[in-house]
C-alpha cells in the first residue's frame, strides 16, 4: 500500500539515495571516528585545516599566559609590602607626631603649633577678605528657623527687656547729654544688672578666663580716678588687651537703633559644628551705626568711617548685658555691608531665646560671633576677648 503522505517517501522509491547510504554506513563501519561531531555540530572531517591551530602554537599561548599571571603576582606581592610599609610608617609618624603637639607649650591656652595655624589662617583670610564681596542671598521662601544652638548670657530671671539699653564705649566724640555720672544704685561694686543703663555704667567688665579689674569710682572722686582707669589694661587669655574701663559713652534703646536705615537679607547662618540653615534678617548695618558713632582714630584725627576705614580702630568687642558672653570682631568685619545689628528674624521680632531685643548678624563669620543680646559694645586698638578663642578655637573664625 502507497503511503497518502508526500513527504514520507520511502529510500525503496528512489534507488540512488539508497545507494548512497549504504556507501555511508559501510565507511563509517571501516572508521567509526569519522562520525563524532565538533562542539558545533560539525564533523571534524568537514573543519578545513586552516582553521585548526597547531599543538606547538597552542602550548607557546600557554606558555605565555603562565609567565604574565607569575609576573602579575610577583607585583602584586611587592606592592603589598611597600602598602604595609609605607602605612605602617605613617601610622607611626601620626602617632609621634600627635604626641610631640600634646607636649608643647602653650600659646594662649592652644599648643603653639596650633595657635600658629590659626594664625597662618587669620592672615591668610584678611589678605582675602574684601568688604565688596558678599556672601551669597536666597529668596525668602527658603528661610527657616534656626536650632537653639548656646545660651551663654541669656538668663531670662534677670532680663528685663523694657530696661535694655545698648551701651557704646570708645566714641570719638561723647555726646554731652550722655556723658553723665552714674547713679548712686550703679556704684555698688560687684553688682551684676543687665536691666538698666545706670548699672552698665558702673558696672565693672569681668569676663571668663580673664582677671579684668576695676575699681568702682564714688561721685567724689570718679573724676580723679577715671583717667587711671582708661589707661589700665589685662591681657585675657587669648593674648589679647581688653580696656577695664566699661563707663558708656552712649546708652540707645531698641527705638533709636530702629531709625539707622532698615535692612533686610536671606543669608546663611553656618556653625562651627557643621550645620547651616537659611534664615531672614532685618536690623540696622553696624557700618551704620558705626559712621553715626564713629570710634576714636589711630591717628587722632577726626574720624571719617568712609573715605579713611583703615584710620579707625581696629577692633569692635560685643558683650551680653551680663557679660557672660563675648566676642571680638574685627574692624573691617565689622564694617561689611552685610553685618547687622538685627531685631527682627523671619518677619518677626527676635524672641528671648534668639538674642532679642538686639543680635549681631556676621554671614562673613561662623555662628560663634553671631552674639545674641547685645548689652555693650566697645571699640578698640587691642585685640579684645573672646569667649571661644579662650577655649582654643580660631579667633578670626572666618569662612
């Protein structure tokens, strides 16, 4: 019977296929290894002798790759031994070298070597600094509170807002109407207010880490006395000169510091610890209130904060009302364009535990001379006490 399927056709059909399988079966029964196929399906008789490396060629690639891995080893190993050398080496190095700084004098309460970097620092950064340059503004919007970062100086018991004055020390030219002498209730010494004018002018300047004195003067005899007080000076322990004689020149209240120009800036606050946060100023310029009140001269002519700024005395001081706290800035610093005496952060007024009713605002300095509370300001020829170079950080803390 025929099959119905085409495609199954049987080798009977066609006799020279037939025949040819049976001259193939008979040759691979002859030379069974003629029939084992290659990795690609492909009988080894079929791969064309060029395409087939010589056993030699094959022995001298191994060959070669055997001397790169031992090559590559041999590096690899002298490389190790010089990594564990050299880091050994400096392992040991760090570890004398941080010994030798923990045994070496002192210089204003740091290390020398130390106290040398800060300067190198300072001088580096005051041959940089230019009062045209300004940091960087955001918009408003982006402004957030900061942290409450220090309370040094912020004792809220005895802090009476209504009876804050700022008083101002070193005026070229006292106005009369302030050049007064204290009250009887302000010459007892050793009395601490951070209440009312009349106790900061008499008070005397104590401040931490220092042995500022001063004798406290009677309504008798304040004028004989006065003039020694004026030229005594301490050295702080910073290496710094601070005057003792903390008698105002001038006491202003919030409103009259609100008639300087107003000015508004987004700035960043950075702090030594490494946070920053953006917030919104509104206050006075300290160049401002600087050229109403200008400070006496180097030269001893009269001042002129605009046309001749390198005449002025070099240093500004800043203390709270108690004097808990304190920084010393300098006085090109102090004149930056972007240097407020602030009273209002983020639209409104500063609250207590913010510094109010007056801070500095320095975006040119780290947030340890950001002082909140002004109670006293103070220029200067010496450089003037601060709480955190006392305590071994960089005096100048610019950035």
């Amino acid at each position: 019977m025929s099959d119905n399927n085409p495609e199954r056709v049987s080798k009977r059909d066609e006799p020279g296929l037939l025949a040819q399988d049976v001259d193939r079966d008979n040759q691979l029964a002859e030379n069974p290894s003629e029939a084992q196929p290659t990795e690609s399906g492909v009988p080894e008789d079929a791969i064309a002798e060029d395409d087939v490396e010589p056993s030699d060629s094959r022995q001298n690639v191994t060959g070669a790759a055997s001397d790169d891995d031992k090559a590559a080893v041999v590096e690899m190993r002298q490389r190790t031994r010089r990594s564990f050398i050299v880091g050994g080496a400096a392992a040991l190095a760090a570890a004398g070298g941080w010994r030798w700084l923990r045994t070496r004098r002192e210089a204003d309460g740091l290390a020398w070597p130390l106290r040398l970097s800060h300067e190198f620092n300072e001088q580096l950064s005051r041959d940089y600094f230019s009062r045209s340059r300004l940091v960087p503004t955001f918009p408003g919007d982006m402004a957030s509170e900061p942290r409450i970062n220090g309370s040094y100086g912020l004792d809220e018991e005895s802090f009476d807002p209504a009876n804050w004055r700022l008083a101002i020390v070193g005026l070229a030219s006292p106005p009369e109407s302030v050049a007064e002498k204290p009250s009887a209730s302000s010459e007892e010494p050793n009395t601490k207010s951070s209440t009312s004018n009349s106790s900061l002018s008499g008070r005397s300047k104590t401040k931490a880490g220092t042995d500022s004195k001063s004798d406290v003067q009677s309504a008798g005899d304040s004028s004989d006395q006065s003039d020694e007080t004026d030229e005594e000076t301490d050295s702080d322990a910073d290496g710094s000169d601070t005057t003792t004689n903390t008698e105002p020149d001038l006491a202003l209240t919030l409103a009259e510091i609100k008639q300087l120009p107003r000015v508004e800036m987004v700035t960043q606050l950075k702090c030594i610890e490494g946070w920053s946060v953006i917030v919104r100023w509104a206050g006075a310029r300290l160049a401002d209130l600087i050229a109403k009140y200008p400070p006496l001269t180097k030269s001893g002519s009269d001042p002129d904060v605009m046309r001749r700024p390198d005449d002025l005395v070099g240093y500004v001081s800043l203390e709270t009302p108690d004097s808990e706290y304190y920084v010393g800035i300098d006085m090109e610093s102090a004149l930056h364009p972007q240097t407020l005496l602030c009273y209002e952060m983020n639209g409104q007024p500063l609250s207590l535990k913010h510094g109010a009713p007056l801070r500095l605002v320095i975006p040119v300095k780290y947030g340890i001379k950001n002082i909140k509370r002004i109670g006293k300001i103070t220029y200067t020829d010496k450089r003037p006490a601060d709480y955190w170079a006392e305590r071994g950080y960089d005096w100048y803390s610019g950035h």
